[in-house]
C-alpha cells in the first residue's frame, strides 16, 4: 500500500502515549493500535481530524504517500 502511517513517529515526539491519545481521540486502544502499526485500512475524517487536534499537528504528519515502484 502506497500510504504510509507515520502515527508513532509524531507520537513518539510529543510523548504521548498510545492510551493517552485514543482517551483523547476517543477511539479504543485496538483501533488506534491499527492506525499506528499501518493495519488499517480506513480512517474517519472525524478520527484524523481527532488525532490532528489532540497531536496539534497536521494530517501530512501522520500520512505520508510513496509511489510504488
């Protein structure tokens, strides 16, 4: 898949902590896992939107697109 989740990198620079952000997202621990580790195959605009608040950081941070070869 030619996106590219970069969620724990942002995370990981601002310390937050898995448990934290899905409280302040309010998704469960499960589903935000799945967004961190790329094994998602959706997010609501409404979640992004969530997580870019609660981060203040923007989508870009967290989604990056690389062409396939």
């Amino acid at each position: 898949m030619p996106i590219i989740v970069r969620l724990d990198r942002v995370m990981a620079d601002r310390k937050v902590s898995l448990k934290d952000l899905a409280d302040d997202v309010g998704i469960s621990n499960v589903n935000l896992s799945k967004l961190k580790t790329g094994k998602a195959v959706a997010i609501r605009f409404s979640t992004l939107d969530a997580i870019c608040e609660a981060l203040d950081c923007q989508p870009g941070d967290i989604l990056e697109y690389e062409k396939e070869e």
